[in-house]
C-alpha cells in the first residue's frame, strides 16, 4: 500500500508555520517569501489550525477585514482533517476531495510532522504510475 510515509521520502521536513496571534499580514508575509498557500497555525508544538490563500480570499477580503489587524485566530481553520505516515495515498485524495481542501497536516506520535497537498499526491500517484508502466513494458518486450 502507498502511503503518506512514501511521499515524505522526497519531500522536505520543514514546517512553516505561525502563531495564533500573528497577523493575517505576517502570515501572507511568511506565504509569499517560501511560495506556499498554506501554513501551519501552532501554538508551541501544538497544532492549532490551518491558514490558506482560500481563507484569506473568503475571510479577509469579501469581508471587508484588513491584515495588518486581524489575527490568523480569527480566521483559521480550526476543524482539522489530518493524517498520519500510515494513511493511504487514497484515503488522503477521498478526505480532500469531499471535505474540497488542498493540504492535510500530518501527525506522528502525536506531533505536527509535516504537511502534505493535493500536488505532492498527484505527483507521487503520476510517478507511481510511470514505473508501473515502464515495469510492464519492459516484462512485455522480454
């Protein structure tokens, strides 16, 4: 079975991540300077939520709310889907695809351990896919 762990080979550990009191600006700061669209919301080694482009889209923005002054508390997503290094490349696409997210945190021992997205498993699953293919046509032309 694939699972989160296989990805987690070839991706990097690191973990961008802010505190619940940060302001939505030093957050989009944070997004902007490593180019991602999401972040981690910790309080210590405690994960607290989860900040994206999306909630900044519908939280700040149409609601008329400004960055510099409102903290990420205010406009995080709380409710958390989350994985583990055992979960299942497809249990990860069914969460994201009926829950409609892009990003899970994974836990191991009860720590954050990393983020995976929906782009790291479609490029795990299409790179899976191409050695499969290499595999059987190299067992057909021998």
């Amino acid at each position: 079975m694939k699972t989160v762990r296989n990805i987690f080979k070839n991706k990097s550990t690191l973990i961008f991540s802010v505190s619940t009191e940060s302001s939505v600006l030093e957050a989009l700061q944070v997004m902007m300077d490593e180019n991602i669209s999401a972040l981690l919301v910790m309080e210590g080694p405690e994960l607290k939520g989860i900040f994206t482009e999306r909630d900044y889209a519908r939280k700040i923005i149409l609601k008329g709310k400004f960055s510099k002054e409102t903290k990420i508390h205010e406009v995080m997503t709380a409710k958390l889907e989350v994985v583990n290094f055992e979960s299942s490349i497809d249990h990860c696409m069914q969460i994201m695809t009926k829950k409609h997210i892009r990003h899970l945190p994974v836990i191991d021992n009860g720590r954050v351990a990393g983020m995976v997205s929906i782009g790291d498993l479609v490029k795990f699953v299409i790179e899976d896919q191409k050695q499969t293919i290499e595999q059987l046509q190299s067992y057909i032309s021998s």
